[in-house]
C-alpha cells in the first residue's frame, strides 16, 4: 500500500485547522483595517464610490458585459421592477493570446467585436433601426439618445476607479501581461473600439465583478439591510464588502455621496498576505507561484481560485510520480490492480504541461462517489490520458485533489468570516437574528460539490461565529451577477446624468449636433435606455 500512504502524506500538508482558519481571520481583520487607513498595503481595500444597495425595485433595459479572465461575457437585461429579470447572454472564451497581446486595442478590438455580433444576434432591430438612421445623416453621433444602450462593464482585475465610467488599470492578474494598458482608462479603451464600429453603445459604468454581485444579491433578496458582501470564486478570487464611511481612513479623491455613512469597498483580497504571515505554503505552492507572471502577488488567490488548484494538484501529481515507492499511474505487474492492461501515462498527457489539468477536474473527483470511481478514472483516460487508472490510483487522486478543494474553501471562509465580524452585523441588536447575506459567484462555488458546504464547517469553528452565527449567515449564488450588478450600476450611472448633469448632457449633445449640422438630438430625451 506503498501508493496509499504516499497519498497520506501528500493530503496531509494541506490540512487546515480550525486553529489554522482562526488565526487567518485574526490577521484578516489586521490587513483589512491597514488597507483602510492607507494605500499599497496587501489588502487593497479600493474604495468604489458605491454608496447604496439596490432594493428590488430597479426598472429598465441594459446591457453588461464582463471580462472576467476566462471568458468574455455579453448581455441584456430586462430589470422588471419587482426583483426579478429577464437576461439575455452569450458567452465566448479569451483566446489566450489575446490575453498577452502587445497592445491593449488588440484585446479591446475583440471585445468590441463581440458586442456588435450579440446586438446584431439578439437586438437586431434596434440595431437595424440604429444603422439606417445613421445612413440619413452624415455623422455617426447623430443618434436618437434614447437609443443608446448604457454599457456597464465589468472589469475584473485591480483599477484604480476615479469615476462612474472611469478607471485606470493598477496591473494584470490570472495569467494576462499587456502592459501597453497599464494605466490607461479600461472604459475608455473599450468606448474608441465601440465607436469605430458606430454601435449605439454607452460604456456608462464601470464595475467590479464583487461589487456587481453584491448589487444582484441585494435586487434579488432584498432583506432589512441588504446584502453585506460579494464574492467571487471563478478564475481569480475577490470580495466587496459594505464598510462604514467612519472606518474608511485613507483619503478619497472625487466626490461622492455621503447620506447612507457607508460605502462599498473592493478588498482585492487576492493580495491578502502576500507576505505569508499566515498563508499555509507547501512545496507545490511555492512551486506554481514561481512559474507565474506575478511572483509574489494574489498570494491568497494562488491558494483559493479556479485559475490555480488544477495547477497545484498537477505540480503535487508530477512529485507522486517521481516518487520511486509509489507506483502512482504505472504498474510493473499488471496483476497488482484490478485491471488487465498495463497502466501508464502517455507522453503527451496535459500532465506534463503547465496549467494541463484544469480545476473542473478537481470537481469530477470529488462528485464521483461511485465505489470503482468509474467516472474520474474515464476522466483520467479520456481527458489526461492516463490508460488503464487503477481503483487505487483514482483514489490517490482522489484525495489529493479532495484535500486541494478543501483547504481553498477553508481558506474562503476565513475571508468571509473576517468581513462578517468587520460589519458587526452579528452582535448588531437591532437585526435581532436577521439573516446576513452573502452573495458569490464564479464557476468554483457554483460547480465544486461541497464547496459551501465545506466554507460552513468551517464558519462553525470561528470565534465569534460559532454554530449560532453560522446559521444567521446566508451565503446565495447570485446568478448572473455580474451582469445584473453591472445593469443595477449602469442604471445608478444614468441616474446620475439625469439628476446633476442631465442639462449638461443634453447642451454637449446639441453642441455637437449643431457643430456637424444635424438635427437628430431631440428637444425632450428621455436619458435613460428602455425607461
Ligand atoms: P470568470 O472568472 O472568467 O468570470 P468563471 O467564474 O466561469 O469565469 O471561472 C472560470 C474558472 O473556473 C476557471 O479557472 C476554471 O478552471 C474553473 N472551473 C470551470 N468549471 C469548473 C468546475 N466544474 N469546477 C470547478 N472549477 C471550474
Ligand atoms: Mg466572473
């Protein structure tokens, strides 16, 4: 059984205690309150200028669309008012080279690209209408104002937010590298590529992906205080949180609105501890992060997030079979497992490439209950090229990549723990039992079994949390989030046209039209898309 104790001793360097998630809450707390006071700290804590939560009763049509780091996403949506809406979307994966292109107009062309195929596919007549009143007139500014669809885009990756619809780029994270964008105002990047197709397109709010979660999570469950947090386990990791203006030290750049005292803060908790205080490292943590772009950064991300645990279970996978004691995917003698054949790797298996085995393998494993674990051993043939897996060596994977899962959604509980006590909504007497909700999003929470499951028995262990907290704390998906969110936020955005600027707006547009002798802007618009 030399193959199962290996396995063991593997499995055992990613235990997590309950001491261990404690005392990553205690230091949590520490680095949210320095990122609070000042900037370039691990935990970033952005402040988003986001200074309320929806409360259901949002009307309108809007699109979004959401770069997250696997996949570009475009939609409509329909907010019927009454917490509920109708989402229209399409969804297409970054080529990966366009992820480490040389100009920022390379990535942007594409995304650009894709808005105009999903309005020709799903909006087609608003479209047509669209083109044949531009071919009347002699500019393409000259549309009808309520024509224009507000974009609001969500932008995954650190930003600097210094408006609405404004926002430079701090750096790349989960695998992109085009420095040509650092810096620059991603709406901006996104608006030129818009407008060189002439689409009727508005880039009207830039959002976050946790913050746009947190708003859909507070359309679509409005409680007594809305939701406190948003949370992302997709590619990358992240959170954002309801903070109380009076804790927010640091100083803040524009202006915003300060009648609810509280302002929604990105952690970027990705960052949380790149200085290792208490981050658990093994020799394949260490290993993966080396191999990265970003040495060093997103050290809590590396730990927890989609982009990352299919890598570090292959870099733990590759040692096991280097380990001469263990005949991990190999048999001398054919007789020793329950198959006929002889068990090998083929040489061109992913496993033997960087970034081969994908995390959705790790979800495979852990479904698959079946006593031959028939399904992860056809997984292992068909997609790793593993022949002939052996009962034992599906159950060594099994549980390595079991032990991987676990320790991320421990460790996921300690920054969700750490923002619930932050808001002390527990101890709060006037929510007297009241529900906490947590809206998350991403592919590893919603596809991993047990991921919440396991962020649960987790939360049970904390101090100041215990069973009684645990149960208070509602952790939702909120589907389609980031596209609801970045609707709800767009809506906010045109708001604000309306309300302090509309005038101004309306005067620019004139301005405009007079300067390229049109008379398509219309005496009375109505700002907002759909309303
Ligand atoms: P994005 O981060 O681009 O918004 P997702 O939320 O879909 O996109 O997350 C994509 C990440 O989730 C990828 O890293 C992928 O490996 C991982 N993933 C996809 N499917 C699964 C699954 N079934 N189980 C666990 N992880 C998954
Ligand atoms: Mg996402």
């Amino acid at each position: 059984m030399a193959l199962e104790t290996q396995a063991k001793t593997v499995v055992g360097q990613f235990d997590y205690s309950d001491e261990d998630v404690n005392k990553g809450v205690v230091e949590f707390l520490r680095q949210m309150a320095e990122g609070l006071e000042k900037d370039g700290t691990s935990l970033a804590q952005i402040p988003t200028y986001v200074t309320a939560v929806p409360n259901g009763t949002e009307k309108g049509l809007y699109m979004a669309v959401d770069l997250g780091g696997t996949n570009f996403r475009v939609c409509s949506i329909q907010l019927n008012g009454d917490t509920t809406f109708r989402l229209t979307y399409t969804k297409v994966a970054i080529p990966r080279e366009l992820m480490v292109a040389k100009t920022a107009e390379e990535l942007f062309a594409f995304l650009a690209k894709q808005i105009e195929i999903f309005l020709r596919t799903h909006h087609g007549d608003h479209f047509e209408a669209h083109i044949r009143r531009r071919m009347t007139i002699s500019s393409p500014e000259g549309f009808k104002d309520e024509n224009v669809f507000r974009l609001g885009f969500t932008f995954s990756f650190p930003v600097q937010q210094l408006g609405i619809n404004k926002g430079t780029l701090i750096r790349w994270t989960k695998g992109f590298d085009i420095p040509d964008a650092v810096g620059k105002d991603v709406c901006a990047l996104l608006q030129t590529e818009i407008d060189k197709l002439h689409l009727p397109v508005k880039v009207a709010a830039l959002v976050n992906d946790t913050v746009g979660t947190l708003m859909a999570r507070s359309y679509s469950s409005p409680g007594k205080s809305g939701a406190i947090l948003g949370a992302i386990f997709g590619t990358g990791t992240n959170g954002a949180y309801v903070e109380k203006l009076s804790k927010l030290k640091k100083p803040l750049a524009g202006e915003y609105d300060n009648s609810t005292g509280e302002m929604v803060i990105n952690t970027e908790w990705g960052g949380f501890d790149n200085q290792l205080n208490v981050l658990p490292n093994t020799p394949w943590d260490v290993q993966l992060d080396k191999a990265t772009p970003n040495p060093g950064m997103q050290m809590y991300e590396k730990r927890v997030s989609g982009m990352y645990l299919g890598e570090i279970l292959r870099l733990a996978v590759i040692d096991l079979l280097k380990n001469t004691d263990a005949t991990f995917f190999k048999d001398d003698n054919s007789s020793s497992n329950d198959w006929k054949s002889t068990t090998n790797i083929a040489e061109h298996s992913p496993i033997y490439k960087q970034w081969g085995i994908d995390t959705s393998v790790l979800s495979v494993a852990a479904a698959d209950t079946t006593p031959e674990l028939s399904i992860l051993r056809q997984e292992l043939e068909c997609n790793l090229h593993v022949y002939a897996p052996s009962l034992e060596d599906a159950q060594a994977f099994k549980a390595i990549a079991g032990a991987i899962g676990r320790r991320a959604a421990r460790l996921s509980a300690v920054a969700i723990a750490a923002i619930v006590l932050q808001t002390g909504r527990l101890t709060d007497p006037e929510l007297d039992g009241e529900p906490i909700d947590i809206g998350v999003d991403g592919s590893l929470v919603e596809h991993y079994p047990y991921f919440r499951d396991m962020i649960y028995e987790a939360l049970r262990a904390i101090k100041g949390i215990g069973e009684e907290g645990a149960k208070r704390i509602r952790i939702g998906i909120a589907k389609d989030g980031s596209g609801v969110g970045a609707a709800l936020i767009a809506l906010v955005a045109a708001g604000m046209e309306k309300s302090t600027s509309t005038a101004d707006f309306i005067s620019d547009l004139r301005l405009n039209a007079k300067k390229n002798d049109l008379t398509a802007v219309p005496e009375h618009s109505e700002l907002a898309a759909g309303e």
